[in-house]
C-alpha cells in the first residue's frame, strides 16, 4: 500500500527487474451477461489494414467486460457484406450484434475506412460511418470505432482512444531508472516523457490532456514539474523547502493544488500557475496530503490523520469547516473523484488489507470493489466506468483496473518489472 508517508515524498526502494514497455491486459472478471458481438470484415476485404482495425477493436470491446466478442467459429455459414445481412442466421448463433469493417486504399499511404454496425435483435443497421486514415493512424482510428460502438451499444461514452500514464522502473541498485511512460489505454504505443535515476511520484494530467504534473527527486530532493505533452518542455513550478508533493489539477488548468511542508507540518495549498504565488488552505499540526478537486473546482477532498488514522476530509474553498468524509474502516487515503462528481474512490483498509472502496457522495453509501491486499493509486477513467489503480500480485506490482461497480476486472501485465501509479487521461 502507498502509505501515507510515501504520498508525501518519502522514498520506499525496491528490487527491480528489465521491464519490456508493452502493457498486456488480461480480463479476470467480466459480466456473465455481456452483449455477444460479431466483429469482422467483408469477405472480399482481407487486408492487413482491416485485420489490424478488427483486432484492435475485438481487444477494446472484449476488454469492456460488457460486450462479449464471439470467435469465428460462431459465425453462419455464407459471405459477409455490408449490403445484406442474414439477420435470424446471425441470431440463430446467439449472435446479437454485427460489426463489419471495410478498408480501401485513396493513395499511396491514405486509406478509407467504412464500418457498419448492425442490430440483429432489431432486424436493422445502427451505424454506418466512413473514415479516412494513413498506415500510422490506423489504432487510432480503431480506438475511435470501438468507442462509437460501445456508446452505440450500452448508451456510454467510450474511453478506449484515451491514455494512461504511469511509472516503471528499470534496473537494479545504482543501475536502477524511473520512468514516466504514456500509453493509449490498451497499453499500445508506449512512449517515455521523462526518466530520471532518482525517485519519479504521482504523475497526473492537467484536465484538457495537454500536460502531465509530477515529482521528481532528481536533485536530491521533492520537486514539482510539469510537462508539455506535444513539445516535451519541462517547467519546475515547486522547489519549496521541505516536502513538495501530491499535485493536483483544478478542473481549468490554472491552479495546482499540492502538499508542502515549508512552514513545518505538511499542508495544502494552492499555487496559481501564471503568478507563480501559492496560497494555504489547510492548517493542522498532523499531516495533511493527496488533495483532489471537486468537479466545480469549490471544494478540494485530501487525506489527513487529524483524527489519528488517515481518513478524507472536504474543504470548501469559499469557506467553511473541514469536513470528514470517509468513516469506514480504519484508513481511507489517496481519493479520486469520478467525472460526474457522484463517486469518489480510495484506498481502504478495514483490517483485511488495502483495497479499493468507492463512497456514493449522492447517498453515503460505501462499497469495497477489489480483493487485494496492497491496492493503490486509484484513477477514474474519463467516463467514470473503470478505476485502474496499481497492486501487488505474485511479489510484482503490476496496474489493474476495475469497473466502479466491482462487476468487471482486468490486468495490465508487464512482461517482466513492476509498473506504478497509474493515471488515466481525460477525453481527447
């Protein structure tokens, strides 16, 4: 579990493999009643562009856990076009749903990329849409699909064409890298933003995607620094005395919230990011940490042990008392709040190890959705339907993700190292 101590900047070291970049997801749990869906080409089309977009959206809806993709196998015997379809031979196989994707070359490197997607329950077509491609964007564009589909299909906004960022290490002892790694969400196309020798912590997107804020222990001490996505140019925003930690985003990019012990204890405060001036918001003789902004931007939900164990606590910004928030189990730490601002996850332990619970700020209800014993680092992806977080599993730490009603699991996988606090993007 990443205790309340390494949320604030200590260094906790461990041993350490090579770790191969690619993220490998792997369903543990999915729905028993999951939509059985067809995806495949035109008979006439067998070109590896459309083999590689079937593939990749097969992997995306299968790896929903709520859409079932079927294996050939299950198909009806005849060809497949996009002009008709066999509609009760499809259903007669238990087949509810048809996606069939056509690929065309327009030039050298440009492809025209058509897919349609059929109701077998509703005997009708639901979608038919056309997109133009070069061989480079071609993941994309599939990601792009599958999110079209699965919003088609259960009534939500995809989130298979946004990424995910999050920290390897690499080497052992004075060999030892830490690397901040972006990736789609399959965990496709892996690239590094910044690799330091010394401690990398907390990486977390501004809200239009556009920057990563972490901390970096590269000069021997707790820093804060963002980073530009598109140019790659690094700006050190934090270098206080003392701790500087936890940074989080408010919902318009201006401000940061963090963690700072300059005055002594570890507090909250708020740095305005075009004046450079920082203001406190929390003040408390224990330790106060890991501050996360309400939708609104009103209110911030950090960690704090004023009350003898680490809990969650609200701050209205306006003014106003503290507020405890969690009052289940003996810790509750590390909150992330869901997009719609109805749900906030955390790190909980009432005794049988940290978990990942959700709290229903609607109606207070709790629910403990994941059965770790060292779960950490909880993150919304931008629909609000999976948290991924980082566990401990077989002695590697490896990232999983979990629905946020608990009814669908999934691993990343590593090759070979251990893989850290993960954080999912906002739309792009």
């Amino acid at each position: 579990m990443r205790s309340l101590l390494l949320s604030i900047g200590f260094i906790v070291c461990m041993m350490m493999q090579p770790a191969f970049a690619l993220l490998e997801i792997e369903i543990s749990q999915g729905v028993e009643s999951a939509l059985p869906i067809a995806v495949t080409a035109i008979s006439s089309d067998s070109s590896p562009q459309t083999r590689l977009i079937t593939q990749v959206i097969s992997a995306d809806l299968h790896h929903s856990g709520l859409l079932g993709v079927v294996e050939r196998e299950r198909y009806p015997d005849g060809l497949i076009n996009k002009k008709q379809v066999e509609y009760q031979q499809w259903r007669n196989n238990g087949i509810e749903a048809l996606l069939v994707v056509s690929t065309q070359p327009i030039s050298a490197d440009q492809f025209r990329v058509e897919f349609f997607l059929y109701d077998l329950v509703r005997n009708k077509r639901s979608l038919a849409h056309t997109v133009n491609s070069n061989s480079q964007s071609l993941r994309r564009v599939a990601h792009k699909i599958s999110d079209v589909v699965f919003k088609s299909l259960i009534g939500m906004r995809g989130a298979f064409s946004t990424r995910i960022a999050y920290i390897t290490e690499m080497g052992m002892g004075k060999e030892k890298q830490y690397i901040l790694r972006v990736a789609d969400a399959d965990g496709h196309n892996p690239r590094s933003v910044f690799m330091s020798n010394k401690q990398l912590m907390s990486p977390v997107w501004s809200s239009n995607g556009s920057k990563l804020a972490y901390v970096s222990f590269e000069n021997e001490r707790s820093e804060i620094f963002i980073q530009d996505m598109a140019s790659g140019k690094r700006e050190k925003v934090s270098s206080a005395p003392g701790l500087n930690s936890a940074p989080a985003w408010s919902p318009n990019d201006q401000q940061l919230a963090l963690t700072l012990s300059q005055d002594g204890d570890p507090n909250i405060y708020i740095l305005d990011l075009q004046s450079g001036k920082k203001r406190q918001v929390t003040s408390h003789y224990g330790i106060d940490t890991e501050p996360t902004w309400s939708a609104d931007g009103d209110s911030i939900y950090f960690t704090s042990n004023r009350s003898g164990s680490p809990q969650i606590y609200r701050l209205s910004l306006s003014g106003g008392k503290v507020e405890r928030i969690s009052f289940n189990g003996r810790y509750n730490a590390a909150a992330a709040l869901s997009p719609n601002g109805e749900l906030l996850a955390m790190v909980h332990n009432n005794g049988q190890g940290y978990r990942i619970g959700v709290l229903n700020l609607r109606n207070d209800s709790f629910h403990v959705i994941t059965d770790g014993g060292l779960d950490e680092a909880p993150s919304f992806a931008p629909n609000g339907s999976m948290i991924i977080f980082s566990t401990r599993r077989s002695g590697s730490t490896i990232l999983s993700a979990v629905s946020a009603d608990g009814r669908v699991q999934q691993q990343f996988r590593l090759q070979a190292g251990k893989v850290r606090e993960p954080t999912w993007s906002p739309f792009r």
